[in-house]
C-alpha cells in the first residue's frame, strides 16, 4: 500500500447497495474511488442512487451543495477489469456467495499489484476459506460495514487465518481515515459480531409473528421503543449491569427455553423469497411498499439514521 493513503487507487467492487454506499464514504473523505461493476446498468443505477443519498445528506445540512457536488466529481465508474491492474486496495462487495466470491478474488488477486491490500465485505462469510481463492492471502481481511454504510459508523475489521497483522491494522487505520468506528473480530467466526446479535433478534421477532404473539407492526415498534433505544444508548451488557444481573439472571433461567431455536433458517423468511417478496427492493417483503415511494422511503430512512448520528455524536461531547 503506499505511504500517502489519500493517493491510493481505491476500488470498490460490485455496485448493488454496498458499493453504491460505500464509494460516497471514500469520496467524501477526499479519496478518489472506482465502482467497479460488470454491467453498465448498475454503474447508471449507482449514478442515481448517489444522487439521492446526496441529496439527503444535503437536506440534513451533513454536507454542503458544494462539498456534495466536490464529492461527486471524485467518483468514477467502470466495468473495465483492468482498473484492478493499479490497485492499491480494493473492497469486494459481490453477492453473499462463497463460489462467486471465489471466482472474483482467484481473478482479481493475479491482477492487483502485490503489495494491494484486498479486503471483502461479507456479512459473515468465513475470511479464512474465502481467502482461498486469494493469492498472496496475508494481504487479506474482512471489512464489514452496516447499511447504509455512507451513514451507520460501525466497521467489523475479521482477521482470517492467513491474514497478517499489518493488513489488520491497516485496515483498522483506514476505518478510521474514513471518520468510521473499527472493531477488531479477534476470531473468524460466522456473521461476526453484529450479525450474529442482530440475527439472534430476528428469528426471535419472525417467531413472535408466526406463532400469533404479535403482529409484524408491533414487533417492530416493541423493537425501536425499548431494545433499539437503550442498544443505541448502552448495548446489552452495560443495560443489564443498570437493570441488575440478578434479575436478568432469574429471566434468563426460565425465558432461554422457551426462545425460537430454528436451526435451519427461517420457515417465515423462505416464504416469503419463494413469493419474490425480496424487500423494498422489490416492492414487497414483510411489508408491502409503494414502488413510486421507495425513494422518499430511502430519503426518510436516511434522515432517521443522521439524526441518530448526530444524537450519539453528541453523548461522546
Ligand atoms: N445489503 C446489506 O445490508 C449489506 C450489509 C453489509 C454487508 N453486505 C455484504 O456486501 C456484499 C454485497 O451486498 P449488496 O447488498 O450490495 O448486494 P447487491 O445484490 O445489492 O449487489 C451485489 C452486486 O454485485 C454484482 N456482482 C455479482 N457478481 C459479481 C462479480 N463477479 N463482479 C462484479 N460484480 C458482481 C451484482 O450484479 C450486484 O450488482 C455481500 O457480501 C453482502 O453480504 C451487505
């Protein structure tokens, strides 16, 4: 990697909603970027994605029209494989799917330069067997973000096996270079941190709503008002040191029992991708949505997500 960060040639692979993300957070920190992508269609439709993140961002006076439009102009687009040839680091944001990841990073890692620090954003693959496919393996880690990423601070830096402190570290500094909050996973472990809290959450909360207990409404407003509040305030630990352990304890000893324990994914969930009910991005998934109103949808998801920014900014002061 060269020693001046901010003149590193800086891909981002895959431009579906990661990438898309992901390349506004660098350009906003004064780093020129690339989406790489292999159809056209994707880059024309990061272009507009950008714009109405953008746009947001501007609207909640995060960044000025000036500082927008300077942004902008520091991303370029590409579905040309030779831009790997220059790279000095490159974040992989494909489909979650080891075989395709495999076949991206056996190809990309024979083109990038050798001393190119190469990183994925899976969400919980294994770092150890997707580095496989990489040559030169110790230059290769985990770095995965939360979406969207160009707003939410968390990054999950996962050393694999074969990856060396230094890329570690590296990475780590990087997070922070883009105003990010690293945490290092010490450990390879599936879904790392994050996923795996938020994970254990939703096959609770589909459960809830299969089993009759409640609707998919209440379940989310029970979420927000009670876990996501404190969570944003404290996490787990420090909410039950102020709740008393005791008392957790004894709900813990009779409440584990009885909590859903699907082992084999979500019956729920399987139903509804066999229905095409894809999520907003189709315009179904738990809920249903108003093809016309997913983009004033992604403009007031992005405005709550900067107010709560702002708001935890402000408890560090
Ligand atoms: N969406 C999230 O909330 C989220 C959060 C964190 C991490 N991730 C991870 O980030 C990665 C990308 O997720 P996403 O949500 O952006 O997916 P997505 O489906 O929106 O985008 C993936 C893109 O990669 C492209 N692609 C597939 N194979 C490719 C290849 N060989 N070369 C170049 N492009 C290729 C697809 O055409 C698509 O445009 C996944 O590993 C996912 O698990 C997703």
């Amino acid at each position: 990697m060269q020693k001046n960060l901010i003149d590193s040639h800086i891909v981002i692979a895959g431009g579906g909603t990661m990438g898309t993300s992901l390349v506004q957070i660098f350009a906003q920190n004064q780093f020129h970027v690339l989406l790489y992508s292999r159809k056209e269609a994707t880059l024309q439709k990061a272009r507009e994605t950008i714009a109405i993140n953008q746009q947001a961002l501007v609207e909640q006076g995060v960044l000025s029209p000036e500082d927008s439009a300077a942004l902008v102009s520091r991303v370029q687009f590409t579905n040309d494989k030779s831009c790997f040839s220059s790279a000095d680091f490159v974040l992989e944001n494909i489909t979650e799917d080891m075989a395709a990841k495999h076949r991206f990073w056996e190809e990309v890692s024979a083109l990038v330069p050798e001393d190119a620090v190469l990183c994925t954003n899976t969400s919980g693959l294994s770092i150890t067997e997707m580095a496989k496919a990489v040559r030169l393996p110790e230059r290769f880690c985990g770095m995965h973000w939360f979406n969207p990423p160009h707003i939410l601070q968390l990054v999950e830096v996962t050393k694999g096996a074969l990856s060396s402190d230094s890329t570690v570290d590296f990475v780590v500094e990087l997070s922070k270079a883009l105003g990010k909050k690293p945490v290092k996973v010490q450990k390879d472990i599936p879904g790392f941190i994050a996923n795996r809290l938020q994970y254990a959450l939703l096959r609770e909360a589909a459960h809830l709503v299969e089993s009759g207990a409640a609707t998919l409404e209440e379940v989310d407003l029970a979420c927000s008002l009670v876990i996501g509040m404190r969570y944003a305030c404290f996490g787990p630990f420090r909410v039950t040191d102020m709740g008393g352990v005791d008392v957790f304890n004894s709900v813990s000893d009779y409440l584990f029992a009885d909590l859903c324990d699907d082992k084999d994914g979500s019956a729920y969930m399987h139903r509804l991708v066999a229905d095409g009910r894809l999520g907003l991005k189709a315009g179904a998934g738990f809920y249903t949505y108003d093809k016309e109103q997913i983009p004033e949808i992604i403009r007031e998801r992005d405005t709550r997500y900067i107010k709560m920014v702002q708001c935890m900014d402000s408890f560090e002061k």
